[in-house]
C-alpha cells in the first residue's frame, strides 16, 4: 500500500466540523434552550472524528504508541467531563439553558483548537472557526432586534423605491404612447 496524503480524510472531518457547528448556531439561535442539549451530544461527536482522524493519519507513517492514543482519549474525555459539569449546572438551576449552550460551545472550539496544537493541525481552524461561531450566536442573541430592525427598515425601504420608481417608469412608457 502506497502512502498517499490523506487531504480527503482531513477535508471530510473538517467540513463534518465545520457543519455541525454551523448547524449548532442556527439551533441555538432558534431554540434559546435546544443549543444546551445539541451542543451536549455533538462533543462525542468530534472526539470520534478527531480519534479516527488522528489515527488515519499517523496510521501508515508510524507506529501508533498507546500512550499517544491515551493521551488523545484522555483530552476528549476531559472535554466531554467539562460539558457534562455545565450540564450539571443547568440541572441545579446555576446557569440557564442558553448560557449552557454558548459555554458547551466554547468548550468544544477550545478542546478542539488544542487538539490542533498536539494532535492534527486542520483542528487549530476548527477550534477557532467554533470560537468564532460562539461569540457570533451571543451577540446575534444580544443585538438581534439592533441588526434586524435596521436590515427591516432598509428592506421595506428599497422595497418601496423599487416599486416607486417601476410605477414612474410605466407611468412615463403609459404617457408616451
């Protein structure tokens, strides 16, 4: 077996990644307490992509050590501990749902961003893109009425004047025949 580089594999994981976060703000921002639980269940998620990845790769460079494999699973089990403590937060009423859901999601961009360091480096993007996706649904949340009543306002704006000046438009062709 030849040893190809395994861009496929690394490209796959991080669109699966990437998707996933994608589709985490968009159900935190829709359902303020649905961001808590898929946030809660995505994490084994990656720690599975990350795991087979790592292994992809190094698979036919090098041997794999048990230790290197352990110190991998220890670091998503790490990360899997710390989304399961603000869970338990939740449950004893010290955190509310949505706030749960952007620390879960802060948690993950910094598991993965430090798997990156170490394990793969495609994950230093995704850790990063997560954190960014983070910040980007709190302050959707924070000044959604500030950014959506202004694009409301334009949108009924241009609306009105495209529609006044198609009126003009036919009222001068209607004149000039």
């Amino acid at each position: 077996m030849g040893t190809r580089h395994p861009w496929k594999a690394r490209l796959g994981v991080g669109l699966a990644m990437l998707v996933l976060a994608f589709l985490g703000m968009i159900i935190t921002d829709i359902q303020k307490g649905g961001g808590f639980d898929y946030w809660k269940w995505v994490v084994p998620i990656y720690a599975i992509l990350a795991l087979w990845l790592s292994w992809y790769v190094k698979r036919e460079k090098q041997t794999i050590s048990p230790i290197t494999i352990g110190h991998e699973i220890l670091h998503w089990i790490g990360v899997i501990g710390a989304i399961f403590a603000i869970s338990y937060l939740v449950h004893l009423g010290a955190l509310s749902r949505f706030n749960a859901g952007m620390v879960h999601m802060i948690i993950l961009s910094l598991g993965v961003f430090l798997a990156g360091i170490y394990i793969e480096s495609i994950f230093l993007i995704i850790g990063i893109a997560l954190g960014a996706f983070g910040i980007l649904s709190a302050f959707l949340a924070e000044y959604m009425y500030t950014v959506i009543v202004p694009i409301f306002i334009g949108g009924i704006f241009i609306l009105s004047l495209s529609i006044w000046l198609s009126h003009k438009k036919f009222q001068s062709e209607k004149t000039e025949k």
